[in-house]
C-alpha cells in the first residue's frame, strides 16, 4: 500500500496589526473548507490552540515589525518558512503605524499611555521585507480574500500568482463608473492605487484613499499636480499620501515633495 502523501503545512503569523488580513482568510467561507483539504494548518492562533513543531511550507505573516522582539521573531519564522508571504498594508509597506515614522515616538507614547517609562517600542514601524526575505506581497488594507485564495493555490499548484499591478482605475473603467475626480472634483489616489478592492470607493462616489499602496510605476508627481489644480494645499498633498501605506517608498517620497 503507498503511503499517504503529506499536506503542505500552513502558518499564518501577527505581528503589529489589527487581524483584519487574517480575518479574510476565515472570511472565504465556502472555499475555506476546501483550503483546508489541501492544506495542514500547523499554526494559526486566530482560528486553532494547536500547534505542530517542525518547519512550514508556507507561511502567511500579518503585520509590521515595531519592537525588538518581533524583529527577533521574523527571523525564527523566516528560518521555519519554505516559503513566507507577507498580508496587508502592516506586512509590506509598515502600516498605519508607520505614521511613527515621521514623528517622535516617545511622544505619542506619552500621550497615550499613564507610563510611558515601561513602553518597549522601535522609533519605527516597517515592513517584513526590510528584516527578511519575502517571496510575495499581497497587499490590501485588508486584503481581498480572492486574491488571498489565488495566492494559496498559485503556491499549491507551484505557480507565481496572478494579482494584476494596474491601477484602480482599470477597476473603475471595467465597472462603468464615472471618473469621480474628472467628473466631480473630487480628490482620489486611483490613478496610483494598486488595484485589488474592486473600486469600492469609487463606485460610491468616493475618491479612493490609497489602502492597497501604490501600483507598479505610479506617476505621483502627476497626480499631486491634478490635485493642487482642485485646491488641495501643500500640508494636505502631504497627509493625503500617509495614511494605510504611509511608509511604501512610492508614497512616501511624494509626501515628503511637500514638508517633512
């Protein structure tokens, strides 16, 4: 009798982030139980108490490295990881905490907590790839769960997967809406968006506000140039390119074009 072929095992990791990337993943639902099948799930705390010891064949990690023992962590887990796949806007590019990037971080500490004095926190807040090798970014403030599901079974079959680098405007041009910016004046990151939201906020009348970070080459100088002519100021060309990927180099190279 041949012997049973092992399952690939999967490890889902969270370092500094708010879970939501990983939520997408017990979001999928019906395909999830298929994932399941395919997969052995060897560690995922925010679905199983279990743990298996012994080395992953893929790991999914969620979140940005923001003290000195998380940045101890990734290396165990990237010494663990056939492969590692870093999830969200935390995993690739910081996160919304890499705001702290820009600032001093002992203040924000004394603002918020009674003692400060026991806060053990990096000045910064960066991404996996900056500490270790990373095979793919899916990125997503959350992620969207298709795209999720495409990176597993690309890994499964042995395959790249295939999330297109275009920008939200492709989705917003495949759905049939109006350019919101075009049309109504209205501020929007689209033009430099990686694509992957389905133009939620467009769709909705909405500029989108950049969650997915930006797309392959984007033309940011341009862009800020467009929204200068619809009246927005130097301090607001600034902020409107630091909030979900404050700290992805695209973005963060245009904010500082106008003020430190």
């Amino acid at each position: 009798m041949a012997p049973v072929a092992r399952k690939p095992r999967l490890a889902v990791f969270k370092f500094a982030s708010c879970d939501g990337c990983q939520l997408s993943l017990l979001d999928c639902e019906d395909e999830l139980l298929a994932v399941a099948g395919a997969l052995e799930v060897a560690y995922f705390t925010e679905a199983t108490r279990g743990e298996l010891q012994g080395r992953y064949d893929l790991s999914l990690v969620e979140g940005s490295i923001t003290t000195e023992h998380d940045a101890r962590r990734i290396q165990e887990v990237r010494r663990r990881s056939r492969s590692l796949i870093t999830i969200g806007a935390c995993a690739s590019a910081g996160g919304i905490q890499a705001l702290r990037n820009f600032a001093d971080v002992r203040e924000y500490a004394a603002l918020v907590y009674a003692h400060p004095e026991y806060i053990r926190t990096l000045a910064t807040s960066t991404a996996i790839a900056d500490h270790v090798t990373v095979d793919f970014e899916l990125r997503g403030c959350p992620i969207n769960k298709h795209q999720l599901l495409e990176v597993i079974c690309a890994f499964l079959a042995g395959r790249r997967p295939v999330t297109p680098p275009h920008s939200v405007c492709l989705e917003c041009k495949s759905k049939g809406n109006v350019c919101v910016m075009v049309a109504h004046g209205t501020a929007c990151l689209g033009p430099v968006t990686h694509s992957g939201c389905g133009a939620l906020c467009p769709s909705y009348q909405r500029g989108c506000y950049g969650c997915f970070g930006p797309m392959e080459t984007p033309n940011s100088v341009s862009l800020s140039r467009r929204l200068r002519e619809l009246g927005m100021q130097e301090h607001d060309l600034k902020r409107v390119y630091r909030t979900f990927n404050a700290a992805a180099p695209a973005f963060r190279n245009e904010s500082e074009r106008h003020g430190a």
